[in-house]
C-alpha cells in the first residue's frame, strides 16, 4: 500500500542523504550558539488588529524577535543541507544527538496540518477575526482560581506534560487543543502522576500532539505513532503500536518544534547563566517556556495561566498535587529566570499573565 511506497521512497533518500554527507569539518564548525537559523515564512492566518507580533517593534523584544523563525519543522526541512547544519548542535537545539533514521522519519509529516499551527482554524473560527490562545502551565496558583470556564472560552488551549484534568476542571477548564511534550517528560509524567489520576496525554477531536524533541525517541515515537507501527528499539520498545495518543490518531494530528526554535529561545529569550557552566550542555528552556513562547510566535493574543509568578512561594509546585510541596527547580532549566520573562512579557503587553496578586 501507500505506507510501504512512501517508507521506500524515504529509505531511498534518507540512503542518498547520508552517501551525500561530507564529514565535519573542525576549523568550520559553527560555535556552540549557533545564533542563525532557517527561516520559513508561513503567512498569517488572520488579519487580526491587535495581534501580538505588530506590538513587539514597540517593546524591548524588538531586537531579539525574529518573525520568519520556523516554529514548527516537517518533511521539508529534512535535506542534506539541513541534516549537514543541524547536526552540529545537540540535545533540543539540533539534529546532533539524533540518529539518522530518526531525522528521516520527518519525511512522514507531509500533511498540511503539519506545517501550520491552527491547521483547522477556517472551520473553527466561528466569526472571530483574531486567534485567542490560553496557555495553560501547570503551578499551583491554579488550586483555587476557578478560572476553567475563562479559559475553555479561548479559541485554542495549550496544555503541557502532567496537565490532570479530571476533577480540576473548574480551576484549569477541560479543553485541550494542543499537548506539549518530549517523550521523556511524557513518560516521567506518567509514572509520576498516575496517583493523581494522569493516565497520559489528553485524547479529543480537537487535540494536536506537539513534541518537543530533544533526542532521537522523539522523532521515533512520532512516526510510529503517526503509521500506527511498533517501536522496535529504544525505551518505547513495544510489541504493538504506541497507544499514547489513542488508537483513531492520525499523522494529521502531529506536529514537532524546529530545533532552529529551541536554540533561538534559549540564545536570545532564556540566555542563562548556566550557559558559562558546565550544565550548558543540558540546559534548554523549559517544556512549558517553549509551549509558551511558540504561542506567541503564532497565536494573536495569548493569556498565560499556571505560570511561574514571584509569590511562588505561597503555592504548590502544580495545581493537581495532593500535597503542598514547594516549586522544585531542575537542574537543565532556569526557572527564576522563566519567571522573570513572563513578567517582562507581561508588562510589555505581549501576554496576558494569571497573578493572583
Ligand atoms: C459560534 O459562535 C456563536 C455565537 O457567538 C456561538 O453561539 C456558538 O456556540 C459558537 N460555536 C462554536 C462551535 O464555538
Ligand atoms: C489547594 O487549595 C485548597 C483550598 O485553598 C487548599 O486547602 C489545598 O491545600 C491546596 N492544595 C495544595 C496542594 O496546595
């Protein structure tokens, strides 16, 4: 059938790619930064007035923003010229930790749903000139905010790893039309969360799936996910196919960050000083920071909620915990400084941010 036609005819390129690569070149390699990226210009989905993106020449962000940076990668961006360029950078920030049949498997995100953010938006705009997004992250200033009505009202709802909803709906809402994730803190969220009732990503008509990818079971669980095949090695080995995302998912429903998008969050927006150490290897932005920023490069109005606020201290790391315990500060990420961010977003009108105070 089609799906052994176009395995072939992505085996036959992934083999010419990798017969066309030159090795690295030492005197050349780009620095650890990379700070130039590919740029892609997806027209605007609306004509919105008050979108975000005419604002941010007025604010602070003017210099850093880059309005044609590609947020989303699909079947496109795989080329020898690109697989020669990414590969330089690792982790999130590239192609560098990613194994070659893993970058092939984006030759299966060929749909146009994979390329725009608001694929369905000409059927669910319903009248509305300008796209509303709440972006929902996961800390306890949510226990209590009875805010979910607010936020199922948006056009769209973003929601990251451990995102409970059963049971927290009148605080956090029951809608989610994009789900963030790398497969690990998927997984980590799995395991950890089961007690509170998270069985794994919500499943619903409208949800998309977005990964964050930051290592080769990503691009992995994402083509088997999309063709409905077992996962043959790696931690997702599996017998049958992965049924995180429900047994009805379709590729349509994927989508996955550009490596060019993470290594520009982290260069030009989240610069932490873990970069001058030796962490700088592991640290990326966080999972919800990304979900967070990409909003902003898509959506026209973005209401943040669950985010980190400077009273953090008054609540509990996430909204669904049984038990207060305090915001626990990972070593790969800079929270305090996320938390800081928001607030500059916030103050330069770009997003709207839930404070309770
Ligand atoms: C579309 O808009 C109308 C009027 O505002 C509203 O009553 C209806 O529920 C909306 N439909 C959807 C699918 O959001
Ligand atoms: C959530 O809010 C309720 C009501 O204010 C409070 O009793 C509970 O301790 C909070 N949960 C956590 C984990 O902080």
């Amino acid at each position: 059938g089609n799906d052994t036609e176009s395995d072939q005819a992505t085996s036959d390129k992934a083999k010419s790619i990798i017969s066309s690569l030159k090795p690295v070149a030492k005197p050349t390699e780009p620095d650890f930064f990379g700070d130039r990226y590919a740029t892609d210009d997806v027209p605007s989905q609306t004509n919105c007035p008050n979108n975000i993106r005419k604002h941010v020449p007025q604010t602070q962000f003017a210099e850093m923003f880059l309005h044609n940076i590609p947020v989303l990668q699909w079947a496109k961006h795989f080329t020898p010229e690109e697989y020669q360029r990414l590969r330089h950078y690792g982790g999130a920030h590239g192609w560098g930790g990613v194994s070659a049949e893993g970058v092939f498997s984006l030759g299966i995100l060929n749909t146009p749903a994979n390329r725009l953010m608001f694929d369905d938006w000409e059927n669910s705009a319903n009248g509305s000139k300008c796209i509303r997004c709440a972006v929902v992250g996961n800390g306890g200033i949510l226990n209590g905010s009875r805010k979910g009505k607010e936020i199922d009202e948006h056009d769209y709802v973003f929601r990251v790893n451990g995102a409970a909803l059963k049971g927290f709906e009148n605080d956090v809402g029951s809608r989610t039309s994009f789900y963030t994730f790398s497969t690990n803190t998927m997984r980590n969220s799995m395991r950890r969360y089961a007690r509170i009732g998270y069985r794994g990503p919500p499943i619903s008509k409208e949800t998309r799936y977005i990964f964050l990818p930051d290592h080769d079971r990503d691009y992995i669980l994402m083509k088997a996910a999309s063709t409905h095949t077992a996962i043959v090695k790696g931690p997702e080995r599996s017998k049958n196919p992965p049924a995180y995302f429900g047994k009805d998912v379709t590729v349509e429903k994927f989508k996955i960050y550009h490596p060019d998008f993470t290594r520009y969050l982290r260069n030009r927006f989240l610069h932490s000083r873990l970069l001058k150490t030796g962490t700088r290897r592991i640290y990326r932005p966080s999972t919800g920071a990304v979900m967070l920023l990409a909003a902003i490069h898509t959506c026209d109005q973005v209401d943040a909620y669950g985010f980190m606020t400077p009273d953090y201290r008054l609540y509990s790391d996430h909204y669904y915990d049984k038990q207060r315990h305090p915001v626990h500060f990972y070593a790969n990420h800079d929270m305090r400084m996320e938390m800081r961010l928001w607030q500059e977003l916030h103050n330069a009108g770009l997003i709207n941010l839930f404070m309770r105070q």
